[in-house]
C-alpha cells in the first residue's frame, strides 16, 4: 500500500524525502493558517517567529499537496517527517482522507495542530502575524523565507490564499 503524505506549507517545496507522485488535493475540515509559534526552525523561544499549521474548522478545507513516498522508503521517510514536525510536540500526526484533483480519495499521513499545545496562537490579526514573521530567524533560516517560499509555491502550482497572498505583500514591504 502506498504512503501518502499532505503537504501545505514547507512540504511543498522543501519535502525531505523522495517523491514518486505528487497530485493537488483538498483536506477537508481544516484550514492553513499561521497558528503556531516557531520556536525551532523559524524563530526561537526569545523571539518565536510563526508556521502554519492545519486548525481544524468545520466547513472549510485547505488545498495542497498529496504526495506520495517513493516505494521502499516509507519508514525512513516516517522517522524523517517525525523528527521534523515532531520537534515540540505542537502538531499531531494523523491519516486523513485527502481528495486529489485526478478524482482519488487517499488516505494521507498529515500534521494539523494540537490547538491545546502552548505554541498555538491562531486568531492572530494578519498585521501582527506580518510584524513577527517580518523579523524572526531561526535554525533553519529567517522566517520571510518560509513565507515567501510557500507563497511562491501556492503560486505556482496554482492554489489561492488569500491570507498568504497578503502578507507575503506586507511582510515585502516591511521588509524593503
């Protein structure tokens, strides 16, 4: 059986493991937002920047990415994904049935937020999630560039955000 893994912020264009297949789908009951605060990889504990994360609510549904593991490299791929996204136990891993563009329905590994978990912050105004992401850096790089990265990906591939599209404008010029 093959394994499936959601992809709507970093995955898209930082996966982290080989690629078989990707195919545009649609998560239902959950929305893309930047709900968590970055401690890690885009901010840290003195100055936490901001990820996305999947918040479940009812009645919307985030599109992105299904990707599906390369065979043979399924378990090397799970511990990868756990030691990324696990790192502060904010997100939980789920299998959730994601509808794909072709028509499929597969069941995807996803990591939605744990709404419970310290580092949860959804419901932050667009301006103040613009200021933070604007000036933190992390382990692995500021956090405009998780930004600006996803946005431009979203772009690509055709997916519209509004909510992205808008601080990647005003993240740009604070920034300038």
């Amino acid at each position: 059986m093959a394994m499936w893994v959601f992809g709507y912020g970093s995955l898209l264009w930082k996966p982290g493991f080989e690629v078989a297949e990707s195919v545009i789908g649609r998560l239902p009951g959950y929305a893309r937002s930047f709900c968590m605060r970055s401690i890690h990889h885009r901010g840290s504990v003195a100055q936490p920047g901001l990820v996305l994360a999947l918040d479940a609510v009812v009645g919307t549904a985030c599109d992105g990415i299904a990707l599906r593991v390369a065979p043979g490299t399924e378990d090397e791929t799970l511990q990868y994904l756990r030691d990324r996204e696990l790192i502060s136990s904010a997100y939980v891993e789920k299998n959730l049935d994601v509808q794909m563009t072709d028509g499929r329905t597969v069941e995807a590994l996803v990591y939605v937020i744990d709404a419970e978990h310290e580092q949860y912050c959804g419901g932050l105004p667009l301006e103040e999630q613009a200021q933070i992401i604007a000036t933190a850096v992390g382990g692995m790089g500021p956090n405009t560039e998780y930004l600006f990265n996803t946005a431009s990906h979203l772009a690509q591939i055709g997916l519209h955000d509004a909510s992205l599209e808008w601080l990647h404008g005003r993240v740009k010029e604070l920034c300038a």
